[in-house]
C-alpha cells in the first residue's frame, strides 16, 4: 500500500506541474498579443489626430504594431489635455507651441515634443466685430481684448501689440479660457478676442467677427505641435513613429476628400457646414520632425514670452523635443 501510494503521489505531482507550466504559457501568450492601448488626447479641432477613422491609416499602422487606440477629448484647449496627460490618462495630445511652453514652466510636465506642422496663419489671430472698429494692431489702444493666459491667445496679444507700437498698459486684457471667451466676445464684454481653429470659426461665421489681426500679420511662430509622455515615449518610442507616419499618411487622405473631412468635423463637434469648412483652411498641413533649426526657433518663441512676462520662468525647450526619425 505504501509503494502504490507513493506511485500516485507522483503522479499527481507531474500531473499539476504539467497544467500550472500550460497555465503559465498561456498567460504569456496572452500577455504577449495583448494590443497596447495609445490613448490620444482629442481637441476640439480640425487636426487628423482628432479626425482620424478606424480603418484609415493611423488605425492600421497601429494595428499592424500590436496596438490599439483610445480616443479621450474633446478638451477645449492644451492646457487641460495636458493637465490629463501628466495625470497618466492619456499617452499622445495635440496643441501649439506656445500652450507646451507655458507647460513646461517649473519642470512639472512630463512630455516631449516629437512632431509639429505649420502654425495656421490664417485661422488664428484677433477677432472683432465691425463695430468695434478695430482694422490693425495700433487700433488695439483703449480695448478689452480676451485671451487665454499663457498660451496662444496671450502671445499673440503681444505679437500684435508688438506690431502695433503699444505697451501692454494701453488694453485691457482679460483672461479667460475659451470655452468662456467666445460668449463674453459674442455679448459684447470684450472688443476683441485672440483666439484659433475652431474658435476662431466660430467667431468668424456666428458672430459676425471679422479676423483683423491674423497671425500672419504678426510673424506669429506659433507651430502646432504633439506631444507624448515620457512614459510612453520610453516604452514605445517605436508606436511614437508609427502614430507620426500614420497622422501624414492622414492629413493627406483628409485633403482629398474635403466634403467627407467637413462631415467628420460637423459630426465630432456639432457646428455647421460653413465653420467646418472655415477650420479646414491651413488644419491639414504636412507633419514634420524637429530638427535644430525648429529647436532655436522655439527657444527663441520661449525667450519672447518670458521677456514679455508670459510666462514666470525661462523654460528650456530643447531638451524637451524628439527628433521622431530617430524613434524607428
């Protein structure tokens, strides 16, 4: 009895290691063809990171590397998508380069830029209504003009008082964010707004606005750039250039079907044809990477807006960027 005991204790043993080792291969297999979740940031714009459709290409490209998209948005701005991204809720995010220069100040984001398209120049500037009479930068003296603090709206005050001739003694400016802006701006409680994309539609179709002061006037530098988490950028640099391949390959579908892309654009944000079309104008440039000459540039847009009080601190944004070419 003792011999055949034995017997079957060790068969019992070989038996239970045996389906603990498949247990095991299982999980990882498992583990190994789990999909990695890329949680993009969606604003509330007309940029392919936001327009981007399962079964186009920035779905695929993802796929085909093992990963899947999460789409959280849309925020109103940068700032708060940011605010998400260093709270580890999302991986990837969209903005301009001066809002990610306002977010550096006092090292506490933790991102880094790894791509950017051209500032849009002629959807992003001063708005004001005819009345306001407002046709230029020296026709600022006096007003109330709304911007966001230390982002877009705020530097682009200044570029156009710049311009202008005028010290910023001369306005009142009043901070608020956008979502607050554009009513106070429609009710007439400022006389201007310095405000973009989608906002600037806005104010350009609904409200009767006319865009006196764009960003072209000013030489404004304020590119639009993306974003990623350190995190992520040190887990997955390789997906970082996928999502960068893939939002080109976008922007360019996007282009070729204007009336499908200004669909999209009414669908996500429930405007009206005439400002979807209205946001499409300069949204849909070429991606490119960032080399030294951007680097430069960009610190001298971060130098411009400390020296102008923007910003509290100097921020150092070159070793904040990524040249995405390099993340193969």
């Amino acid at each position: 009895m003792r011999k055949i005991s034995l017997h079957l204790l060790l068969v019992i043993l070989l038996v239970t290691l045996s389906a603990c080792g498949k247990a095991g291969q299982a999980k990882q297999a498992s583990a190994e063809n789990e999909a990695v979740p890329v949680r993009l940031g969606i604003l509330r714009s007309a940029q392919p990171l936001s327009l981007s459709e399962e079964g186009g290409p920035l779905y695929k490209r993802l796929e085909a590397a093992g990963a899947s998209i999460e789409k959280t948005g849309g925020f109103a701005a940068m700032s708060p998508a940011i605010e998400a991204l260093n709270a580890g809720s999302i991986d990837i995010t969209i903005g301009s380069i001066t809002a990610a220069i306002s977010a550096l100040v006092g090292g506490s984001s933790e991102f880094t830029i790894f791509a950017k398209q051209p500032g849009d120049q002629d959807n992003q500037g001063i708005v004001a209504k005819p009345e306001a009479g407002i046709k230029g930068p020296s026709d600022l003296r006096g007003k109330k003009i709304a911007v966001n603090r230390g982002g877009t709206g705020e530097y682009l005050l200044y570029k156009a008082l710049e311009k202008g001739g005028l010290d910023a003694s001369e306005v009142e400016i009043v901070y608020l964010p956008p979502t607050e802006a554009g009513p106070a701006f429609e009710s007439g409680q400022v006389d201007a707004w310095a405000t973009w994309g989608s906002f600037t539609a806005v104010a350009l179709v609904d409200f009767g606005a006319e865009l006196v002061i764009s960003a072209g006037d000013i030489e404004s530098e304020n590119d639009t750039v993306y974003i990623v988490r350190n995190g992520f950028l040190k887990e997955h640099p390789e997906l970082v250039h996928e999502v960068f391949e893939g939002l080109n390959e976008e922007s360019a579908l996007l282009s070729g079907d204007v009336d499908h892309t200004v669909q999209l654009i009414q669908d996500i944000q429930g405007v009206s044809e005439a400002v979807a079309r209205q946001q499409l104008e300069g949204s849909l440039y070429p991606f490119d990477s960032i080399d030294d000459t951007v680097r430069q540039r960009w610190q001298a847009v971060a130098d411009y807006m400390f020296e102008k009080g923007i910003i509290p601190n100097e921020v150092d944004v070159l070793s904040n960027t990524v040249d995405v070419r390099t993340l193969k």
